[in-house]
C-alpha cells in the first residue's frame, strides 16, 4: 500500500542558517514566533530577512499569541508571510476577523489534555483554514508550545475535522513516526525536539526529523 505524503513544520527558526537547514530537509513550513516571552522570539526585521530567504515552496508561518492588531499589522508590513498561526486563546470570532483583515489563511492552535479538550477542535474547524493539535501547556508554562510535552495521542486516533491539521507536541525524530501511525497525521509540527538549546535549531536533527517523518 502506498503511504501518503507527510508534511513537516519547523517552527522557532531564529537564523537564515535555520531556514537553509528546513529547505534541504524537504520541510513544508517554516515557523517564525513573534511572542515576546519566547526564546524563539523575531522582531519584524529579523522576521522579514529569513522570510525573504525562504525559498518557493516553503510556506512561511508567523506564529502569534493573544496578538494585537497592532502587533500583527507591524510584522506584516515589514515580513511577507503565507499563513498565520494563532497559539493563545483567541476566540473563533477573532480567527475570522483575522482571516477577513488579511486575506491570509489561519490556523489555530488547540490544546489537548483529555477527552474534556476535543470539541475546541470541531468549533476551531468551523472558522480556521488548518488546526494545529498540540499538547495543553501546563498551569504554569510560560509558553503556549513548544515545550517539549506530547499528549495521549489516542485522544485523536481516527478522528477527522472539517479542515486539514498538523499534529504537534513533545515530537522528535525518535518518536514521530509512531504517532503518525497512530493518529493518522499528514502534517507534523516540531520545534523544542529539533534544538540544541532552547531556540537554537539543530540543522542535523531537522535533517532527520524530516526522514523519519515523511520516510
């Protein structure tokens, strides 16, 4: 049987050294955070050098969280991106207004930690273009993702949303082919899993985070 084609996020990249690594390893997505708090944090200016380095076919993603208008028209003026990720706890009516504000497609983040947390995804799937499926941060987490923790990935096993979605949460090269078969992921999402140190990016482990992913 023919396995489908897996697509891969790389998110967090920090140097253009970052976005050649994601390029020669056939990833799908490059990520670029714009949330302060983050160790992965761009300002526009940064933002906008790596995303002019993005070669064709490498869709550049701004990540936000709780974002502003404000925040997300500065970025947007100085860094072409393709597509915005919202990772905090905008409302459904905010994915739209943002989608109708800038023409770009949305995808949306929603945390899992049990069976209590899967109708966000229905609801979010009504409104965004794509859904980000990643792992509840802890109470006390400073940051909304990548911090390295996967979720009971059966939660999802066989299910379906209205939109195309990304699995995400504690993935690495180890273990991201086991949770593609068995939740039956396309895309993958990773960021912590492929670092030296926090928002330092591992060209070597990207490399073969996106072998064992789309092998």
């Amino acid at each position: 049987m023919t396995r489908l084609p897996v697509r891969v996020k790389i998110c967090g990249l920090t140097r253009p050294q970052d976005i050649e690594a994601v390029a020669a390893a056939g990833a799908g997505y490059a990520g670029l955070v714009f949330f302060p708090k983050s160790p992965r944090a761009l300002s526009p200016a940064q933002a906008r050098a790596l995303s002019l380095a993005a070669p064709p076919g490498l869709a550049r993603v701004g990540l936000f969280v709780d974002a502003d208008d404000a925040l997300i028209d500065t970025v947007l003026a100085e860094a072409p991106l393709d597509m915005l990720q919202l990772h905090g706890h905008e409302s459904p009516e905010r994915v739209s207004d943002l989608r109708a504000r800038h023409g770009l497609p949305v995808m949306k983040a929603v945390g899992i930690s049990g069976p209590q947390d899967l109708p966000a995804l229905a609801i979010y799937g009504r409104v965004a273009d794509m859904l980000l499926v990643d792992a509840k941060p802890p109470r006390d987490a400073v940051l909304p993702g990548g911090n390295g923790l996967a979720f009971d990935w059966r939660l999802i096993a066989g299910r379906r949303w209205p939109v195309p979605w990304m699995l995400a949460g504690g993935l690495d090269a180890g273990n991201v082919r086991d949770a593609i078969a068995l939740t039956g992921a396309r895309q993958v999402d990773v960021s912590s899993g492929v670092e030296s140190a926090p928002g330092i990016k591992d060209a070597d482990r990207i490399a073969a985070f996106c072998a064992a992913a789309m092998g």
